[in-house]
C-alpha cells in the first residue's frame, strides 16, 4: 500500500463532491482526502499500483487538474505543525452537539409531535406511533432536499450506490421519500410502503457503510444542502433504524 500526496486545484467541499465518484470508481484507490485549508489543496491517495497518470486522467475528468506531485518532505515540520493546529482548532470550535443540532432538533420536534397525537387520542398503538413518526421523518427530510434539489442530488451522487450511476435516480429520491410520508400518514397500502421503505434505506445504508468504510469526507445529503452534516456513524444509524422500522411494521402487517 503506497501513499501519495498530489497539489490540486480542488478549492471547496463542492469540488470535493464533483470529484468523489470519479476517484471512488477507481478499484486501485482504497481511501483519498483533500485538504482545502492547505493552500496547495494537496489530494492524498492510499493504494496499490496507482499511478500519477491514473490520478491525473480521473482528477481531469472531473473538470478539475492535478498541478503536480507533493513529496512528504516537502512540508517542513513547521507548516504541518501549523496545520495540525489549525484543524484541531476548527474541530474544537465545531463539537458534535453544533454539528447536529439541527438534527436533533427536527427529531425532537418530530417525537413531541407524535407523542402529543397519543395523549389526545388516549391510547398508545406502537404501529400508528411508528408509522406517524415515519411519515413525519420523510416528509421533513423530503422537505428540505427538495429546497435544493439540484444541490442534493450532486451530493448525494457521491456516495448512494444507486445515485452514482443514476442521475435520474438522484432527482427522484426526494419526491419517493414525499411520497412514502404521505402513505404513512395516511395508512395507505402498509404492506407495499414497508417493502419499498426497507428496500430504500438499505441501499442508503449500503452507500453509507461504504463511505464510513473508505474513510471519505463527503456531505451527508440526509438534510439537502441547507445544512452541512458531514458523513458520520450517525448516518449509518439514520438509515439502519428506519429500515429497521420498516421491516418491524411489515411484519406487523403481513397477513396471517
């Protein structure tokens, strides 16, 4: 396993997300990051047998360039001693609670809602609370990819295994998750809204781990582009309880 280090003009998080499924598709490649706070932008690759040449013709293809190769001594202890600071500092600044705030409190607002359409109706049913929570969860989260959805669907085509091939797909995502918010709150055909939630999200999830596998640092599309969520373990969760959900549900309602 060999690691090369590579100046480019890979500017902002957008470039970053145009150029993932080029570097992605490339079997040689097992992990690559780009530092934007370094002003060379350098692109470091991790695999076996890639050559500057193949780095190059991916990287050009995604309409940026490679601007040459950057020994690892070229940075004097100094300079990395300095960037080290200064991304410990930019996490310090950013905590994991600021970083999901907005999600936690959609999911807050999103369980005081159910829990409060169960006290007015007196009797708790788990079905209608997790099917009323699956329809809200949807129809939030469509919300706000559809205020971008041009923007969401460019992020999300770096990483869903479906989107990276299907740019139509990408585009129809939000409208599936509008459309399965309102079969739940409506209770309208339980048993196909399950299967196809199940079969929804496990495909998200498969994205995901793949992602948290290569260690990239890409946008999360959960929320569109309104927020900045980086891809984290709490992704995987995301997808992994609402397929759960989903699965519970049909089994629920399956006849017999």
């Amino acid at each position: 396993m060999t690691v090369q280090t590579y100046k480019t003009n890979l500017n902002c998080q957008k470039c970053i997300n145009t150029v993932t499924p080029f570097l992605d598709s490339e079997p040689a490649i097992h992990s690559w990051s780009v530092n934007t706070n370094d002003p060379r932008k350098p692109l470091t690759i991790t695999g076996e047998g890639v050559t500057s040449e193949r780095v190059q013709t991916l990287v050009s293809e995604a309409g940026f360039k490679v601007l040459g190769p950057l020994p690892s001594d070229e940075l004097s202890s100094s300079e990395q001693s300095h960037t080290d600071s200064a991304v410990s500092e930019m996490e310090d600044s950013r905590n994991w609670l600021e970083t999901y705030f907005p999600l936690l409190l959609i999911l807050a607002f999103l369980i005081g809602t159910v829990g409060l359409v169960e006290w007015r109706i007196g009797e708790l049913s788990w079905s209608r609370v997790m099917g009323n929570f699956m329809g809200g969860f949807f129809l939030i989260f469509s919300f706000f990819k559809l205020l971008n959805l041009t923007g969401f669907a460019t992020a999300y085509q770096t990483y869903d295994v479906i989107a990276k091939r299907s740019t139509g797909y990408a585009y129809a995502y939000p409208f599936i998750e509008l459309g399965l918010g309102i079969a739940y709150l409506a209770a309208m055909f339980p048993i196909a809204t399950n299967i196809v939630t199940a079969i929804v999200m496990l495909i998200g999830l498969a994205g995901v781990i793949n992602a948290l596998r290569k260690n990239q640092t890409i946008q999360c599309a959960c929320l569109g582009t309104v927020f900045d969520l980086p891809m984290t373990i709490v992704t995987f969760f995301e997808d992994g309880i609402m397929a759960a959900m989903a699965i519970g549900m049909l089994i629920y309602h399956w006849p017999g």
